[in-house]
C-alpha cells in the first residue's frame, strides 16, 4: 500500500475539522505553502500540515 504524502485544502480540512477558508487565510499570511500537484490543484505536504496544525491520525 502506498503512503500518502499530500492531501488536498479539501482533504485537510475535513480531516482537521476546520475550515476550507481558514486554510486559504494561513496560506496568504504565509504560514503554510501549497505545492501543485499535476493536475494544477494545490496540495499540502502532510508533514507541513503536522507542523502547523499539530499532529493527526491518518
């Protein structure tokens, strides 16, 4: 089974329980940085996402 090392805004924010615009407000203060993934869509590193808002179960 492969590891997952990215997960969409989406993704993050279903999983953290906050909220899609509040991951967008951390990325324009610079406070998280999105890649993009092949498709064009922003993705978040998972261990970028643990640094910033603290650790998870995946």
């Amino acid at each position: 089974m492969a590891t997952v090392k990215t997960l969409t805004i989406n993704q993050t924010a279903e999983l953290l329980g906050i909220s899609v615009s509040k991951i967008y407000a951390d990325i324009k203060k610079g406070i998280i940085t999105p890649q993009k993934d092949s498709g064009g869509k922003f993705i978040l590193e998972i261990e970028d996402i643990k640094a910033v808002y603290g650790d998870f179960n995946t």
